[in-house]
C-alpha cells in the first residue's frame, strides 16, 4: 500500500480494566466467548500457532492470563461477575480480536477489543479504511446486579 492510494491500515484496541470492588479475585466468575486462542512463544510474542477452544464460564482463581483469541463466539460478549454485579464488555462490530489480561494476584481483568491481531501489520490480516469507505469499531461495557 502507499500513501497515496487512499487506503489505510486499521489496527488499535482498547484496555478496559475492570474490578468488582469489595470482591476479591477468587470471587470472581468470566465468561469468556473465545474459541481459537493465538499461541505465543517463550518472550510472549505472537508464534503463528493456533489452539482450538471451545466458549468458557467459570471461576478467574488464580490464573495468569495474558492470551489473544481471534474466531470469537457470536454474539461476542465477554463477563465478569462476583458480589452481585455483572461487568459485560461486548464487541459490537469491528473488533473481531481480543486479548484477556488478568495478572496473578492483582483484582482485575481486562478484555481488550482488538481490531487485528498484535502482529498484523507485520503479518497482514488487518483491515483497511479506504477513501469514502471509513472504518467502524464499536464495543460497550454494561454494569448489572447479578445472582452471583
């Protein structure tokens, strides 16, 4: 692509970090809507494999997370809940990558809507915003009382 064609690549995401105050992390519950995990290697960068995985509920404990997911479920709706909220970030359209970061020990998680995987620019794989054609993301983060 040059500059001058018209076309530009697209590839950005967003960092919501989320907690549900006055729980602690082993309280809280994610549902996770991913289905194809984008394995990385030794220095966490992205290897070109892939893992096969089906859409997820069930306790955050004390998992180490920091994995992308492409080939997410539809709708794409990924949960927090504990202490009787529920935190729902839902990918509304042009975010069809994501990447879970939940650190050991800390009371967090973060579902990070991406528009392309990390390497893409590299790689390729991204979209394009084209003159008269622009580009479209949108996701939305909701708060609700839960049973849980």
């Amino acid at each position: 692509m040059e500059a001058h064609d018209g076309v530009v690549p697209v590839s950005f995401g967003f960092h919501p970090y989320l907690t549900l105050p006055g729980v602690p992390r082993a309280g809280y519950a994610l549902e996770l809507p991913t289905r194809r995990r984008l394995l990385l290697d030794e220095r966490k960068l992205p290897s070109g494999r892939t893992e096969r995985l089906e859409p997820w509920t069930g306790p955050l404990g004390d998992q180490d997370l920091d994995d992308p997911f492409d080939e997410l479920a539809s709708p794409c709706v990924f949960a927090v809940s504990g202490g009787g909220r529920r935190i729902s970030v839902a990918f509304e359209q042009g975010f069809p990558v994501a990447q879970i970061f939940a650190q050991a020990g800390h009371d967090f998680v973060c579902f990070e809507p991406m528009t392309a995987r990390a390497n893409a620019l590299r790689d390729g794989g991204f979209p394009v915003a084209r003159r008269g054609e622009p580009f479209a993301a949108a996701f939305s983060i909701s708060v609700a009382s839960s049973a849980g």
